[in-house]
C-alpha cells in the first residue's frame, strides 16, 4: 500500500509541478509588453482640467504604437493629448520613437461628478526588431468629489433604501426579486434636480444613473448596478440585457470581470500552492513511518534472529556429524570428469614499463620502445576433477589461483591447452561483488540474481527462501550500504546457492570470511551439496580451509602446479614451503 | 538454455542494470524517481526563460530549437560517456557473469534511452507551452532516435574498448565532446556560419540527428532522403565498426581487467 500510495503523491507533486509552472511561463510571457496609466486611482475636481498619463511599454524597443482611450462622454470632456476620434474615443500614436516606453499626457475636464472609467483598448506595439504585440485592455476609475448641492441624501429602490448608502459615494450594488419589471426611484432632497435613466429592470445586471444637478449648473451622477435574480420559470431574455447598458458601464463590467479573473487566478495559483506543499509533507512523512516501520521491523529481525541462530547451531552441529560420518569413500574411478584441465599456459602480453597513457604509448611506439615482456601466469597445468569432488586449489597470493578459475568459467581464453567443462554448470561464488551499496537488499536480490543467470520468475519463486536463509527477514528494504559485512555475505551466499543443485560451484576465498554462525552455516550448506553431487571448486590461500572441506587438493604456486592430491599431505608441504619462505 | 530464452534472460538482465542506474541517481533524495521528470522539466524551464531573452531575434521559437538539439545531445552523451566507463566500474561483476560483455554497455546505453524518455515527458509540456502545432510528421521522430541509439551503440562499443586500456580516453573524449558539441548547432543557426565551420557542422552526423529532428518536431516536414540516407549509414555503420573493435579486444579486455 505504501508503495502505491508513494507513486501516487509523487505523481500529483509532479502533475502540480508542471502546472505550475506552465501558468508562470505563461504569465512571464505576457506581463512584460503592457499598456497602463500613471496611477492606479484618479481623483479629479469637477469642471477642472485634469491629466492623466497613459504608458505603452515593451520588452524591446518600440518602433510604432497606437492605442485608443476610452471615456465616458457624458462625464468627461476630453481636452488634448491625442486625436479625438468621436466624442468618448481618443486615439494616441506614434512612430519612431526608439525606446522601450512611451508615455503620453492626456487632459479631461470632468462635466458629471461620479466615478466613471477610462479605458486603453487595442494597444498595437510594432518594435524595431519587427514584432508585433496586441495587447488586452486595462482601465482604471476616475472619481471626481461631488459638487455641494448635488449630493444626495437617500435612494429609495422600489421602497427599500439602498444599503451602506452615504453621500460622497457614488456607486452602489442591490438586488431585487425575479418578479420585478420596473426600478421605482425616490430619492431624497426631493427639491435637487434628478434625471433618471430608464428604470425598466431586465434580468440580470441593470445600470441606473441618477444625474443631479445643483443650481450652479454643476452635475453629478450616482450608478446604481441593479441586479434582478433570475426566475426558474422566466426563460432568460438575453438580447435584452445590452440594450440597456451604456458604453461605459460596459468598459465598468469587463474591467471588474479582468479584476475578478485575476482573483480567481491568485486563488488557484495559491491552492496549487499549498495542496502541492501538503502533498511534499505528506510525501515526506511517508517515508519517515515506512522507516520507522522499517526499524521496528529490524528490532524484531533481531530478536527473532537471536533465537533462531541458537537453535539453529544447536540442529546443525547435530547434522555436521551426521554428514562427516555418512560422506562415503572416495572411488574415483567410477565416477565421470566434470572438468578437465589439460595443459593449459596462460601469458599475458605485458610491456616493461607499460604506458598508461596514449601520448606515452605514441612516444614510444615512435621510438620503438615498446618491449614486451611475456609473463606466464601458468605453465602447463592440468589435472582433472571429477564429479562429486571438493577440490582445494591452494596457493600464495599472486600465484595464478584466480587465472585458473577465470579460465574454467571461460572469462579468459588459454593462450595453450584446452578445458573441458560444461560452462553452463559453473557457479562462481565471490563475495559481496556486484552488490551495489546504494540499493535495498530486494532490489540487489533481483541484480545480483539476473547477473549469475536467474530469471524474474525463477526469483520471485525462490525469493522468500533468500531471506530466510540469509536471516534478513525484516532487512530486505534497508539499503545495502547500512549492512554489516556479515549480512551483505549472508547476502551473497544465499542468492549464489539458492539455487536448487549448481553442478559446479566454484567459491574464490568464501570461507574464510564472515562470523561463526553463517561460516557453520555456509559449511553446512556446502556440505550438503558435495552430499547431493556437487562438484566444488574451492580457492584459498588458507589451508586450514582446504584441510576441513576437501576431499583433493590442488597446490599451484607462481604458475605451476606443484602438488595434487589429498588435502593433508598438500597442505603439509605447502605449509613447509611457507615456512621456509 | 534456447535462444530465446538467453535473450529473455539477457533483457532481463539489461532492464535490472538499467534500474539500478536509475535509482542510485536519486536514492538519497526524498522526491526519488519523481526527479527524473522533475529535473529536466525545471532545467527546461530555466533555460527556456534564459534563451528566450537572448537568442529570439534570430531563431524562431528559441527554446524549442534549443530543446530539441538539446535532448539529442543529452542522450548521445549520456550513452558514450557512461558506457565508456561501464567496464572498469563492473569489473568484479565481469568475472562472475555468464553473458557477453556487450550486455553491460547495451545496459548503460538503455539507461541513457530511459532518461530521454523522462525528458521527453518534459519536453512535451514545454512544445505546448510554446504552443508548437503537432503534426503527422513527428511519428518520425522514433527512426531518428533509434538510428540515433545504433549510432551511439558503436561510439560507446569503441570507447569502452578504449577505456579498459587507456585510462585518459576518459578526459580525450571530454574535450572532443566540447569540440564536437560546438560543431552541433545546438544553440546557433547554421546559416550564420560559412566556409570550413559550415563544412565541418553540415557533415557532422550529429548535426544530422539534430536538423532532423527539428524538421520533424519544429517544421513539420520529414527529413530529405539523403539526411536519411546519411543517418542510416552513419548509424549501422559506426555500430558494425564498433561492434567489430570490441569482440576483437574482448580476450584483451578480460585480461587486463
């Protein structure tokens, strides 16, 4: 369960990732070419000449731009800066102008007081290096005070007054019932000077202005955004709705809907966020119970473990000397040769002073220095191992034990002589190679097995007994770098022979490591397979080794054979020989 | 054993190689595989917003070209560089085995295959990101990669040949990888070039790879015949010639190990 659950979370983390970023890609992309005004927020005084400035702005520098200002007319009354299209549409452009932005003062004198908006439309940026880039609207919202004695008292909707309402503000939002057609409008002085727009309510949004005007002459304009709920019997008369809008409350609405995108936007963005946050931590506090677990398990791995050694030991001194006493008398003869080595020579093509580089061996070859030196790591060796045989091949270190064995698993070739082994047959057993401390002992299992010749579904079989008789119940999901030593050759000897019978298992220095309980164990084992028709091929540099688990031995020092024969008497000699030396 | 037994058996070995290398990149992070993706996404992501400020004038869509010369780049050395070594780094596990030498360099070169698979994941949200149409003709793209896989095959056959004897083949091929990268075209057009540098970078068969590539993903139109003539022969080729020098040297190679 945990395991899936891991992929899961860390599929979502990933899919939130890539969201992620996608939307910030996207944002980078568009935020840098920009039309905007100088503040985000104008208070101008009513019947003053105001300015504002409008800025095109881009990532390189522009060549041409236009732009068009959208007002409101009624409201404002444009005064200069750019071209005046229509009442209510002002055009700015230019070319040539060579930098990465440009501004332009524009000047309004506000007629109505009130909140109105100004909007830039159809940006169009050509830039020197020949781009074009369009860009969305934005707006930004004029307030101008309200006159004295244009301000209103109260705005009674169809008999309710409007909530929150206070003089100075002059915009406002309420509601009504489906049923309602008409907007009835009393407000209060009743003496001031009211013009009211046309009070038919269709479902939906509906804008009502409310224009006053003192006896100055000076107006003002109160916009009241009356929105009447939608009827689940009354079919939604679409087409209706923009009849009744004007232009600026138009620009008003798709202002505030940008506004509202960019709402929405934030908030996903910050769920993303924190759901991807919390995906992490729960990720994170997954793995630190399945560890937990994992100690919890070890502990009573341990336990368990402790026991079982005991009872083991007990059980298997018990089985030693049944098998001693049971191993019958050696008759050569009948039995069949598994392996046969016949005067085999083995040298190597080594230069004196070999070059370890390429620039040397150049030189050299040019100088004609290059000497070889033909160094025979073995001479003529043969002998014959037959089947049932547990044969020592002692020797001191650099004595060509390890050719010998490279050479009957067929990694190397001889340079003279032949072997004759069924090289499908050989197990070579050294231990704690090919073990890669970075993984967990199942996954070194499944490495290690498919790299001696074990296939997925011969595993999965035998995988159960690995652990069982490498006593790791419980260590399988630890990595093999937190191992003792011990483990890791518990490890090794249970996934080399698990194996139902290697018919010739080749071990290079297995016995002399590992603690006393796997070494009882290991003898055991190997025991058993000399005792199920084994042929074992032992190498040790040890005689005590040879002495305890061989029936020949094979004696090879500096490439010759110099002794074979029964393991006490070659062992004796060797040992003379070291002494000596 | 039948034959295709051994050959389920090799493969099996191949795809546990290849997972090992896969988890002991990340086996100490917490986000684990997730990385894979992850880290040639945000890589992408960086170099995407990089180079598109620097380079946009004279390429289109920068990033995508960059990308694209780039994920063939990456796997062609990510295979040779980590199938050179491969010998000498499993040389205990070379005594022991009972299949071909080959299996451990076909193992690192799938490796390399499997990573380009995890950069492709990234490599697809960046196309939409960049808003490049997909067309038929990025069905193609697999031939390349294939001829793409034969061709580093026998680079890597060649140089972990090398390796075993030659210690410093290992710092000689980082500096020719940085020659060979800069005769790529991965970050410049081409044309801007003349004379020998053209010369040189149009019969570089990397290049080839690449050019290929970007038609196929960025231009929608399939390479010419003679770009696939090219790629064909480059790709069987250098994997014979390399295929060739390794069996001559395998006894060599086991001695000297």
């Amino acid at each position: 369960m945990g395991k899936s659950l891991k992929y899961v979370v860390g599929t979502f983390i990933f899919i939130l990732f890539s969201v992620l970023i996608l939307s910030d890609v996207q944002v980078l992309a568009d935020g840098e070419t920009a039309a905007f005004f100088g503040t985000e927020a104008y208070e101008w005084e009513w019947g003053i000449s105001s300015p504002i400035g409008v800025y095109a702005r881009s990532k390189q520098n522009i060549d041409t731009f236009e732009m068009n200002v959208v007002y409101d007319a009624d409201m404002l009354e444009y005064q200069s800066g750019g071209e005046l299209i229509e009442p209510g549409l002002v055009k700015v452009s230019a070319s040539g102008v060579g930098l990465a932005e440009y501004k332009e003062m524009l000047s309004f004198i506000p007629r109505i007081a009130g909140n109105s908006a100004i909007t830039i439309q159809g940006l169009h940026i050509r830039t020197t290096s020949g781009e074009t880039n369009e860009v969305a609207a934005t707006s930004v919202i004029v307030n101008v005070p309200i006159p004295e004695g244009c301000a209103l008292e109260d705005i009674r909707l169809n008999g309710e007054s409007i909530e929150g309402f206070s003089s100075v503000q002059t915009s406002y939002s309420a509601e009504v019932a489906a049923d309602i057609t008409q907007a009835e409008l009393i407000v209060s002085p009743s003496e001031i000077q009211t013009e009211i727009s046309d009070t038919f309510l269709a479902v939906g949004n509906n804008v009502i202005t409310i224009t006053t005007t003192n006896s100055e002459g000076k107006k003002a304009r109160y916009t009241l955004n009356v929105n009447r709920l939608e009827s689940t019997e009354q079919v939604m008369d679409q087409s209706e709705e923009p009849a009744h809008a004007e232009p600026a409350v138009v620009m008003q609405g798709s202002n505030s809907a940008a506004k509202r995108n960019q709402v929405v936007f934030t908030v996903v963005m910050v769920v993303l966020v924190l759901l991807l946050f919390s995906l992490i931590i729960l990720k994170i506090n997954l793995m630190r119970k399945n560890k937990e677990e994992r100690i919890r398990q070890k502990r009573r791995g341990r336990q368990a473990n402790r026991r079982a050694a005991k009872a083991k030991i007990r059980h298997e001194q018990k089985a030693d000397r049944a098998v001693t006493e049971k191993t019958p008398k050696i008759r050569k003869d009948r039995r069949e040769v598994e392996i046969a080595v016949n005067h085999i020579t083995m040298e190597f093509k080594r230069e004196k002073d070999e070059a370890t580089s390429i620039k040397e061996l150049f030189i050299r070859t040019i100088k004609r220095q290059r000497s070889y030196e033909m160094f025979t790591a073995l001479k003529d060796v043969s002998f014959r191992i037959r089947k049932g045989d547990v044969v020592g091949i002692i020797g001191t270190n650099g004595s060509g034990k390890s050719t010998i064995l490279k050479i009957i698993s067929g990694a190397l070739d001889p340079t003279k002589g032949t072997v004759e082994v069924d090289k499908r047959k050989i197990q070579l057993l050294t231990l704690g190679t090919g073990f890669d401390f970075e993984l967990t002992g199942r996954e070194n299992v499944y490495l290690n097995g498919a790299i001696i010749g074990y296939t997925k579904e011969y595993i999965d079989e035998k995988y159960d007994d690995i652990v069982k008789f490498a006593e790791l119940e419980g260590f399988m999901e630890e990595k093999v770098r937190n191992y003792s030593s011990g483990m890791v050759s518990r490890l090794g000897f249970a996934i080399a022979t698990i194996r139902d019978t290697p018919e010739i298992l080749i071990l290079d220095e297995v016995l002399s490591v590992g603690d006393m309980f796997f070494r009882k164990k290991s003898e055991a084992r190997i025991k058993e397979m000399i005792h199920s028709g084994s042929t074992v091929l032992i190498v040790s540099h040890s005689s005590s080794v040879i002495k305890n688990n061989c029936n020949r031995a094979v004696w090879i020092e500096k490439g010759r054979m110099r002794a074979i024969g029964n393991p006490a008497k070659v062992c004796a000699v060797y040992e003379k020989m070291q002494e000596i030396s | 054993m039948g034959k295709a037994e051994e050959r389920k058996q090799y493969w099996f070995v191949i795809k546990e190689l290849t997972g090992r290398e896969i988890k002991r990149k990340y086996s100490r992070s917490y986000l684990g595989i997730v990385w894979s993706v992850l880290n040639p996404l945000l890589s992408m992501a960086i170099i995407s917003l990089i180079f598109s400020q620097i380079f946009r004038r004279s390429i289109e869509n920068f990033p995508i070209y960059y990308l694209t010369g780039n994920i063939i780049w990456q796997l062609f050395t990510g295979a040779t560089n980590s199938a050179m070594t491969t010998l000498v780094d499993n040389k205990t596990l070379l005594i022991k085995v009972k299949f071909p030498m080959q299996i451990f360099i076909l193992a690192r070169v799938y490796t390399a295959l499997v990573n380009l698979g995890y950069s492709l994941v990234a490599y697809v949200i960046m196309l939409f990101v960049f808003k490049v149409t997909l067309g038929w003709t990025m069905l193609f793209s697999p031939v390349i990669i294939f001829l793409l896989v034969l061709f580093s095959l026998g680079i890597s056959y060649i140089l972990a040949t090398a390796y075993v004897f030659f210690g410093d083949v290992k710092h000689l091929y980082s500096i020719i990888l940085t020659l060979w990268m800069y005769l790529s075209a991965i970050f410049y057009p081409v044309d801007q070039l003349q004379g020998f540098i053209h010369t040189a970078i149009i019969n570089n068969p990397l290049f080839n790879y690449i050019d290929s590539m970007r038609k196929v993903i960025m231009l929608g139109t399939l390479p010419t015949v003679s770009d696939v003539v090219r790629m064909t022969l480059w790709g069987i080729g250098v994997y014979f010639i390399g295929y060739h020098i390794f069996n001559k040297h395998a006894n060599g190679i086991m001695q000297k190990i």
